[in-house]
C-alpha cells in the first residue's frame, strides 16, 4: 500500500512539476516522497523509477500516437536504436524511470540517515 | 555508516542528474532531451494539426486573418503592408525559426559558437570575406530608405514576437538536439541571408585558376582550349536585338598580372552546376491565347527547404509565390496582374588582386606611388568549450584580403559587387506591387547583386531583363589575378543600368534564360563569368518549335530529361569504338548505350552507361590537367565540356589526346576505348556493390541533406530523373529547387511544387510530404484566393490575429 502510494504520489506531483519546472524537478519530488514515505532503499528506489518510468513512457507514447511515429522512426536512426520507435519509448522511460528511482532511494536514506532511531527498529525487526 | 551511505548516493544522484541536464560532447543533455515534458517528444507534431484560432502578435496596428491550406501554406489578410510582412516573420519563424538563425549564424562566421572548433576555419573564411562587413553596409543603405526600412524591421518584429512566445519545451527540435537557445532577431541578419544568396550566386570567377592555367599551358595554348563563347551558344536576348546606345567609354586600366598563381593553400571553389531556368511565352504562341510564365531555379537542395510559400493580401497587394525565411517579401511568384521568375546571371563580379605590401608585416600597401594603410578588423570567435580566438582582417581599396597566404606576397584582396551598398529588399517590395511592364522594370532597376534574369508576364507583354550591377570591364578584365597597385587596376565604373540587356514583346514570342550567356558576342561590353548553354539551347528548341502551348507543355519542359550534351556527345564516342576489342560483356552494355534516346530518365540504364563513360573520357583526355592539379599550391581550370566534345569532333589527332604517362602516342580513338573498358568495369563494380543493375535513378541517387547535415533528417532513396544539361537539372546534391508555371488571365491560374515541405521540424508531417509529387514531375494547383475564403474546401486552419 505504501509502495503504491509513493508511486502514485511521485508520478502525479512530477507531473504537475514538469508543466512549468525542469525536468529534473522530479529528482526532487521524487528524493522528498522516498523521505516522506519511509520506504526500504531498493523498494524506494524502484517506487520511484516505476512511476517516472510509467510517466514518461506513456507520455511518450501517447505523444507518438498523436504523430504517427513521424519523429521517433527518425530519432530512433539518430540515437541509434535501429528506427524503432517503441524501442526510443522504452528508452526514454527507463531514463526517466532511473532519475526518478534515484531520487527516491537518496531520500530514503536520507531519511534513514536522519532519524536513526527508526532505522534501528526495522533492523531489530529484521533481526 | 549512514551518513556515509546517504551521502554518496546523493552526490551520484546529483551527479547522474547533472550528466543528463549538461550532456557530455557530442552527446546531447540525454535526460533534458529525452523528457517528454521539455525534450523532442514535445515536437512530435500532431498529424491532425491545429494552431490556436485567436492570437496576439506586439506590433501590429489592425487586426490580420491567416488561413492555412491543406498543404500548410499560409495566406495572410491584413489591412496594410506593414502588419503583412510582420505576419510574414511570425508565421516563417513558426515553422522555420532554427534554418533562418542556423542560416545566419553560418554566414557570419558563428556557427563555431554551437558546433566547435572544427568548423572554425570555414567561419574564419566568411569573415574575412567581408560577409558581416557586406552586410552592415548594406544595412546602411537600406536604411536611407525609411519607407522600406520600416518594412524590414516589421518583419524582425513578428519573428522576435514569435521567439518570445516560446517556452524551452517549444523549441524547434535542433536547439534541444545542439543544445542552445534562439537569440533574438535583427535586420543585420536579413542582411546576412542576402549576403548569403550572393556568395552562392554571385561568385563565378577562376582569376586562380586560369592565371596558373595561362601560365602553365602558354598563352596560345590557353587562348584555344578556354574561348569564352560557344559558336553553337543560344544567347538570352536573341542575336537579332540591335544594340541602340552609345556605350559609356572606358578609361585606361593597367591589366599587370601577377607572376603566377601559385598560393601556399588552396581556397574553395564555387560547387559546379548551379543554374535555373525561366521563360515566358507570349499569348499568341499558347492554345489558350493566353501568356504563360515559368520558372525553376535548381540549387544545392537541402531541408529544410529553401523557400517558404505563402500569400499576402493587403487592400493594396496581392501577391503569392515563395520568399526566402529570412528575408520579407516574396522572391518569385506572381500577382492579380504579373508573374516574374528568376535565374542567375553568370557574370564575374567578383575579382582578385594580389597586393603589394611594403614589408611582410602587411601594415601598408602600394597604391598609386604612395603607401597606405589597411583598415583592421579584429575578428572574435567564441568557440563552443569556452575557447575565443581573434583574427586580424585586413580591408583596402580592392577590398577585404580574403585570402590570407603564408607568403604575404601572395595575400589576395577580394573585390566583389556584393559588398557594395545597395538596396536588395525594395526591388522585392516593389516587384510584388507591381501591375504592368512599366512597375515591373522601374522595380528592378535598383536590384544590384546576386545580378538576376528577371523574366516577366503580364496579360499584355513579355519580357526579360539581366538586372545587376556589372562592372565595366576592358577585354579580359577580371579573368586572371591583377596587380592590385593603384587606380588604373580598379574597376572603372558600372555599366549604365539601361544599357543591360534586356528584351520586350520579342518577335520569336517568348523570352528565356537558362543561365547562359546574356547576349551574342556583339554586346558593346565585355565580360566573363560561368555559363552554361546546353539547357538554354534545348529550351529554346522546344518553345520555338511549339506554337500551340499548353500549361502541360510547360510542366513538361520543366520535366524534360533529354540532354543536348548526350545528343552531341554520344554518336561521337559510338563512332570511335573499336567493337572487336571488347570482350562479349563489354559489347553487351555498348548495346544498351547504343539505342539510346539521350534522354536521362530513371528507369533506363543507358544514361548511367553514357555518364560514366563521358567523364572517363573527359578525365583521359585531359589527363594532363589532372596531373599538374596535384602539384602543391596548383589550381586550375579545366576545358569546358563543348570544347571537349568539338576537339573530339575536328581534331581527334590532337596532341591533348595523348596520354602522358605513356610512351605511345594515343589518339581520341584510344581515349575513347580506354574509357569504355574503364566504365564497364566501373558498372560492374556498381552493380556488384550495390546488388542491382545499373538504373539511372539509383545512380544518380539525389539526396537532399539536413542543414546540419544530421542523416536521421536527410531525405534520401529519392527515385529521380534529369541530368544537369538536361532542363529538368538534377544531380545527386541539387536541382529544381521550386517548379512555378503561371498561365496568366483574369484568374491566374497557378501550379508550383518543390522538394521538402513547408515545416522545418523533421517531427512535422508536413516535414517532407511535396518530395515525391516533386520526383515524379507533378505539380500542386496553388490557391490564390482574392479575399479571405474562410470555407474554402482547401482551408484547413484558420487563425484571427488581434494587435
């Protein structure tokens, strides 16, 4: 529940960050929701690059729809991924989906960092 | 352990995430460009495109209505011409911002600022060129014409209007891809693209080459290989025009050539094979009974496109054609009333001088007995990474030194019209304005450079003139390098602007030029330059054998493959073939050369066979120049194609036949086989390599490049015919850049095509979509509206404009 939560939350406030911030505003939501959330590294991490991961990427392909695949087949021989333009999708997501896990795993450690005393209680509990 | 932990995962996070915002050469900033919020997914332009129906442009005074067709051309209604042309920049910055300032940057030595180092040279060349210099004082001129001037800056206001409408998501998609930002436009850069126009039209000269050429081969020699007319040559205005004016008399000029030509690094020769076609014919020579215009001016081709289409309607104007994104107005189209078209005129305006320096330290030179000094112009470039560099250039009475030698002896000062102030913009204006003979020819009188031939069609008349400001010239001025030491070596002056040549209503009904000589060897005055008279004679061939033309006639000839140069050369190397040394191979591709109809069509394998051939040939025969060519410091000239084929036809003997790296004496016969067995090995090589039979389509494989030269963007696999000395010019790097023909009556009825689109983002549906109708020879009906027909069929999107 949790882990979904954090998704959502990252996906929903970097999206409404990139209409009128950087891009990499979402480093930054996404390093204050891995802090917030509380969650372990690794499942912070990846909370964080499934949600940038599924919001570029279906930003992207909603884009490419609109377009018929004009510019990605053309920027897909540019970088070069063979023309293909799902594979550029996927790139492009996994790009952003790293920033994104980032992100969220520094803030959970930092978070980790800063109050040692919950910390310590999971690594009790996992003792 | 924590902090520890915590702190190195942040530092790699900032780190990473710096990476991806800054990018690292030659990589972009892969993060900010991959965004889908900010990056190139944002330019994946919608197929079923829309612009917001209600905008705001800053400036404009009345309220302006644009209508966008089904092939994006814009027609703009406005209710003066002021808010037209700001329009104009508005709307050209929205669909071609990146090529206008690329464009600019380039010709003013500053593409080095966004690429690096590598092109610093190339930058380095333009400004000592005078470009930027050219182009401030033509800033001056224009200037002094506020009525006009004021038009110039309208259109700088509505592309900076649009600029600052953008966001960095809005971008065109080779800011992201290069990773800067546009900066804001002025008229100075209008005055760059002109600048521009002429170093790729107005530079036909080879003082270089033919100084080293004359000096190596001899005076005779040179005089026999190198005649400056062709006897077989179809001037622009016909040879029966009478010459009624007294010509202005030249003073006397010192015509000292240097010692020989010989510099320490060789510089850029002008691409060959640029050149246009354009012609008007009279109604009484059309089925219709009514005059018809038609012009397709060929150039290096690339996207985005050279020109940019539209209409603009004012309650005093209506004009549709296309301009040039850069610079207001239109260049070539027609009105309620006329049609003009242009190509270039082939006239050397641009001479080199070596100088005369006192000492190597280039601080005075020689002039008329007395020593003066250079003005300097110190050069900044600041390179991408931080790097500047200056460079001194060096301005004198024969203008800027635009070749700067190792030995300063060998310095090259650089005479050229195009630096000369002068009014490029208002001939346009005018012209666009213009409803009869009489608008016409006062409009154009004042263009000066790149000189053109104005073709021109009204209702009533026809004409042509070869408009530019020509140098006076005494014999053979200009042809070689001078001595640049004084008065007597400058130009004497211009020749009066009504003596140009010029032609009305001519008896033969129709007026034509295709880059040809301007006038038959009568002319009262000289000069030289760069022409060619193949197209021109088949041309006019075709219009004069034709009494009843049609629109589709003209489509036609514009489409025409077959090539004068094929006809005259062909039988003539068939002739010299010796069948029985050739193996069955060999015999089996003369066959196919042999039934051959000259006509360079995609399909056939025949004009592959000849192309090879001829240029085999043509390498064999003068072998000689070929290998005095690579001497260092050596550029030279080489015989025109139609003294070649002449000297094949009367003097197949002749010593130039000769082979010099053999002891035998050859003759053409021996060139001429020698050549055939090289080509059918070079076919088979093609054809091996390529895994198909040789097709005239694949191997001339026109290919029309991204500006940047980004392959992604590059239109390639193009399936085309022509052939340069065919009317329908293609090469592998250019041709037909826009195809017009107007038939003129009360409706103008009007057909264009051209190969790219009119968006400049390669995310744009409309990117490249004119290619293929423009491969195979098919036109567009254009819509020339009178008022603003918001329900046209053909409309697609319409935008309202308020101030």
């Amino acid at each position: 529940m949790k882990f979904l939560i954090s998704t959502i939350l990252i996906a929903a406030l970097s999206f409404l960050s990139q209409q009128f911030l950087p891009w990499w505003s979402l480093v930054i939501i996404a390093f204050i929701i891995g802090w917030l959330m509380g969650l372990k590294g690794w499942a912070s991490f990846l909370s964080g690059f499934l949600a940038i991961f599924l919001l570029w990427g279906i930003y992207a392909f909603v884009l490419n729809q609109g377009n018929e695949g004009i510019l990605a087949t053309r920027m897909a021989n540019l970088l070069p991924l063979s023309g293909n333009p799902i594979l550029l999708i996927l790139v492009t997501a996994a790009i952003g989906g790293l920033v994104g896990g980032l992100g969220a795993a520094t803030g959970s450690l930092g978070r980790q960092w800063a109050s040692p005393t919950s910390s310590k209680k999971r690594k009790r509990r996992r003792g | 352990m924590r902090p520890f932990k915590f702190i190195i995962m942040l530092l790699f996070t900032v780190g990473v995430t710096y990476l991806l915002n800054n990018g690292i050469s030659p990589l972009p900033p892969l993060g900010k460009f991959l965004s889908p919020f900010t990056g190139f997914w944002q330019n994946a332009e919608k197929t079923d495109l829309s612009y917001p129906a209600d905008l705001q442009i800053e400036g404009l005074s009345d309220a302006v209505q644009v209508l966008y067709d089904d092939r994006l051309v814009p027609h703009i209604f406005a209710q003066n011409t002021r808010d037209a042309i700001l329009t104009q920049g508005y709307i050209t910055a929205q669909h071609r911002l990146w090529q206008m300032e690329f464009q600019t940057h380039a010709v003013a030595g500053r593409l080095s600022e966004l690429v690096g180092e590598r092109v610093l040279k190339r930058d380095m060349e333009n400004r000592r060129q005078g470009m930027v210099w050219g182009a401030e004082r033509n800033l001056e001129e224009w200037k002094k014409t506020p009525e006009h001037y004021t038009l110039i800056e309208a259109y700088a206001e509505g592309i900076n209007a649009y600029i600052n409408s953008l966001s960095p998501a809005d971008y065109p998609l080779e800011y992201k891809l290069m990773n800067y930002a546009p900066e804001e436009w002025t008229p100075l850069k209008s005055a760059l693209m002109l600048m521009e126009m002429s170093n790729t039209l107005a530079t036909a000269e080879n003082d270089v080459e033919n100084t080293t050429t004359k000096q190596w081969l001899g005076e005779e020699a040179f005089n026999f290989l190198f005649p400056e007319q062709n006897p077989k040559q179809s001037p622009i205005i016909p040879a029966t025009k009478k010459w009624d004016f007294i010509p202005k008399a030249l003073p006397q000029t010192n015509l000292a050539e240097p010692i020989d030509g010989k510099l320490s690094h060789n510089f850029p020769k002008t691409p060959e094979g640029i050149g246009s076609n354009n012609w008007a014919v009279a109604a009484e020579k059309t089925l219709n009974g009514k005059p018809i215009l038609c012009n397709d001016p060929h150039l290096p081709l690339s996207v985005p496109s050279i020109w940019y289409e539209l209409q603009m309607n004012t309650p005093k104007l209506n004009v549709y054609g296309v301009s040039l994104p850069g610079s207001p107005g239109i260049i070539i189209g027609f009105n309620e009333n006329i049609a003009w078209g242009l190509t270039n005129v082939g006239q050397d305006v641009a001479d080199w001088y070596t100088m005369d320096w006192r000492d190597d330290s280039r601080s005075e030179y020689k002039y008329d007995g007395k020593y003066l000094k250079p003005l300097k112009r110190v050069e900044t470039y600041k390179i991408k990474g931080g790097k500047t560099v200056q460079d001194t250039v060096y301005y004198t009475h024969f203008g800027p030194i635009a070749h700067l030698d190792a030995n300063p002896k060998k310095d090259l000062a650089y005479r050229w019209v195009a630096h000369d102030p002068s009014d490029a913009i208002s001939p346009f204006l005018k012209l666009n304005q213009a409803e009869n003979y009489d608008d016409y020819s006062a409009a154009i009188s004042e263009h000066s450079c790149p000189a053109q031939n104005f073709a021109f069609a009204s209702q009533e008349d026809i004409a042509l003139w070869v408009q530019g400001k020509f140098p006076l010239k005494r014999k053979e001025q200009g042809r070689f390098l001078q001595k640049a030491d004084g008065r007597a070596s400058q130009w004497a002056g211009f020749i009066p602007q009504e003596h140009n040549p010029h032609i009305k209503n001519p008896e033969r009904g129709f007026v034509s030029s295709a880059n040809q000589h301007s006038t038959a060897p009568d002319y009262p005055y000289y000069y030289t330059g760069g022409f060619g008279d193949y197209r021109g004679r088949r041309i006019n061939q075709v219009l004069e054998a034709n009494n009843q033309i049609t629109v589709k006639d003209m489509m036609a000839l514009q489409n025409d493959n077959y090539s004068l140069h094929a006809a005259e050369a062909l039988p003539l190397l068939l002739q010299q073939v010796d069948k029985s040394a050739l193996s069955k191979e060999e015999l089996k591709v003369l066959k196919k050369v042999e039934s051959w109809d000259y006509v360079y069509d995609k399909d056939k394998a025949a004009p592959g066979i000849f192309k090879i051939w001829y240029d085999n040939f043509y390498q064999q025969t003068w072998d000689e120049f070929y290998s005095k060519d690579r001497e260092a410091g050596v550029q030279l000239n080489y015989p025109e194609n139609w003294k070649t084929i002449e000297l094949l036809e009367t003097a197949p003997e002749h010593i130039y036949f000769d082979q010099v790296a053999t002891s035998a004496k050859e003759t053409a016969a021996e060139v001429v086989n020698k050549a055939f067995q090289m080509t059918c090995k070079e076919i088979s090589t093609w054809e091996n390599k390529e895994d198909k039979a040789i097709r005239w389509g694949d191997y001339l494989n026109t290919t029309i490049r991204h500006l940047a030269r980004i392959p992604a963007f590059t239109l390639d696999n193009i399936d085309n015919s022509g052939d340069r000395y065919a009317p329908n010019a293609n090469s592998s790097w250019g041709g037909p850049s826009w195809r017009m023909v107007v038939e003129l009556g009360e409706e103008m009825n009007a057909y264009g095509v051209y190969p790219g689109g009119q968006s400049g983002n390669p995310g744009s549906k409309y990117f490249d979509n004119f290619t293929s109708h423009w491969a195979t020879g098919e036109y567009y009906p254009l819509l020339f509206m009178k008022e603003a027909e918001e329900t046209n069929e053909r409309i697609i999107i319409t935008q309202k404009i308020s101030k």
